[in-house]
C-alpha cells in the first residue's frame, strides 16, 4: 500500500515536518546535506523498523533531543503507524495505536530500499545477495519466516556440537537441518526463478541488449550452497569429515549466492560502476514487480541518490525503468540539472526542494 503522508519529530536534521506524498512518484532533490537521505530513512523505517544507513537507530535522534517519532498514513485503509524511540530504550511500532513487531510492520506497508549499500549489488559478499532475496521471499510466502528461523537455529546448534565434538549427537541436528534447508532452497529458488523471469522481461521492455552490449552475454543463476546434483542429507554426510575438522557446517543454504557472470566471468570484473549500478536497479525493481504481480503485495519503492555514477545513456535508460514501475516509488538526488527530465518523462510526479521543506 502507498503512503499517503509521513511526520518527521526529531528526526536526524528535521525538528518537525510533514510530508504527503503522491501515490506515484516522489522525487526529493537539494544539495547534500539538506536531509534528503533522512526522508527516505524515515520513511523505510515506519515501514520496517529498520535503518538503512545505520545499525545504531539511536543516532537518528536529533541533536539534543531524547527521542525521536515518525508518524505515516495511508488514505486508502485508513491505517496509520508510527515508530518512536528514546535513548537507551528499544524502538517501538504501533499500527493504529496498536504495539506491533517489526515483522508485522514490514508485511504491513513493505518497502524496498536501493542504497549505495544495494548499488554495489554485484560486488558486495554472497551474505548480501541472500539477504536481497531473503526480504522478498519473507513477504512473499507466509512460512517462510519460520523456516528460516528454525533452520538458522538449527545451523547454529549443529555448529555448537562440531565446535564441541559432540558427535554422539550430532545425526538427529544433520537430519533436522538438511529437512528445514531443503525446504527453504525451494522457497527461495521458486521467488529467484521468478525474479530472473522478470528480469528478462524488463530489459526486453527497454531494448537493453542493443542499448548495453554486456547485456546479451549476461547469465543470472542461483547457486543454492551445495552440489545440485545431490540431497543435501546426503551432502552433510559426504561433507562430515570436512566439518567436523572444520568444526562448522561448510555446505547448505546459508552459502547460496546469486551468481552474475558475462559469459564465464564475473561479472564485478568487467562491468564499470555505473553498469552495476543499473544492473542492481533492474534487479531489485524485478523483484519488486513480482511481489505486486504474482502475489499481490505492493512495496514502496525507496531510491537514495539516483544519479551518481550514472552516464546520460544509463541514466535515460534508468528513467525508463522508473516509468514501470506500478508501485509508489520515492527517489532523491542531488544535482539540480536532471530535474527538468525526470519531470517531463514521468507523470503522476510529485516533487520537493528539501531546504524548502525544512524551513
């Protein structure tokens, strides 16, 4: 669902403001500084309870303040939830007055977050990528929550025993997890397959592979963490010596990756920044069109800093891609030049001039 409105209260820079939003696009743009950033932070954190720029939420508050408070609506369901946090104390969410989890405040009014962090999709360690595909997926599938906690528990204590070399034990744990990770394989591996189906879809959409040349030597696959050719009960027992040596389970999904390769090499190897960059946006904006098509969930759309790294041919083609998306997506950027663009190619655009905002 879109947001129709969200208040900042001793927010980063911001003492007060309010926002309402366009069900549409949403572009803030100012020079660095002005709290562009900040908006987007605040807004994925009302939805997620969660930080984007950082681990520690108590750095939002602003300067001598002893908490800070945002406040979202939504016009359509009449929903309005709010996230407040003290110093010192953990940060709480309520859906119409009422405590919520983080996890229910996600499912609520999901939103999807590309960053510097998202940007450097290619590049980043393979415990990041999972991490992209874990968010959808946990929207996507009611169980899969579940399953993911109890195979990471599981994980947790089968390493604990190899640590230990407590092996007289150690069969029941192997069977259990090799159980619960082959069930979250197929989860994943059905939203992936999906997403890549997406994915080629939208660059047939915008004619990329006359645009990119790299584009039609590109091969997108998921690497599940362990030989496919086997069980992976069969794979944890083939693999006991190593572990046990090791003293830590080496194969099963929490190794899977999402391999990008041109040809037969990597694809961080060859493409520039920028190439990554559109790369990551493509991927995550599938992502997010199969969650609103397929399963009917409608994220915002979060884009910090759109333009950097960005040559007028990828940006151009970016702006295509924005014209896509069916889901309301808000974006920032900071050179003042774009701005005239970006509004005459996409319609239903709101826009704000942050330090106007702010004063």
């Amino acid at each position: 669902m879109a947001l129709s409105s969200i208040t900042l209260s001793s927010f980063r820079c911001f003492n007060s403001l309010k926002v309402d939003l366009s069900s549409g696009a949403n572009f803030f743009y100012g020079r660095n500084g002005s709290g562009k950033t900040s908006i987007l932070e605040a807004i994925y954190l009302v939805c997620s309870g969660r930080s984007f720029k950082s681990s520690n939420i108590e750095s939002a508050v602003k300067l001598g303040k002893e908490s800070f408070k945002l406040k979202a609506y939504d016009n359509d369901s009449g929903f309005i939830i709010e996230a407040y946090k003290e110093r010192s104390k953990a940060i709480q969410l309520k859906l119409n007055n009422k405590k919520i989890t983080i996890s229910e405040a996600a499912k609520t009014f999901p939103a999807t977050i590309i960053d510097n962090k998202t940007f450097s999709f290619t590049e980043a360690a393979p415990a990041f990528r999972r991490k992209i595909l874990d968010r959808a997926v946990f929207l996507s599938d009611e169980s899969y929550s579940a399953n993911w906690f109890a195979y990471f528990r599981s994980l947790k204590q089968r390493n604990k025993l190899l640590k230990e070399r407590q092996l007289s034990s150690l069969e029941p744990w192997t069977e259990k997890l090799a159980s619960l990770g082959e069930s979250l394989t197929e989860k994943r591996k059905i939203f992936f397959d999906q997403t890549k189906n997406e994915f080629g879809n939208i660059i047939n959409k915008l004619d990329l592979k006359s645009h990119k040349v790299f584009i039609s030597n590109l091969n997108v696959n998921y690497d599940q963490g362990w030989d496919s050719t086997n069980d992976l009960l069969t794979t944890f027992n083939s693999e006991k010596d190593t572990d046990i040596r090791r003293k830590v389970t080496t194969k099963g999904p929490h190794k899977a990756d999402i391999k990008i390769f041109i040809e037969n090499t990597d694809a961080k190897e060859i493409l520039s920044r920028g190439e990554q960059k559109l790369l990551a946006i493509i991927w995550l904006c599938s992502q997010h069109e199969v969650l609103r098509s397929i399963y009917n969930i409608k994220p915002t759309l979060l884009i910090d800093d759109v333009k950097s790294e960005l040559d007028i041919d990828t940006f151009n083609i970016y702006i295509s891609l924005l014209k896509l998306i069916q889901n309301q997506v808000i974006f920032s950027n900071i050179e003042d030049q774009i701005n005239s663009k970006i509004e005459a190619e996409l319609i239903n655009i709101k826009k704000f001039h942050v330090e106007q905002l702010s004063q």
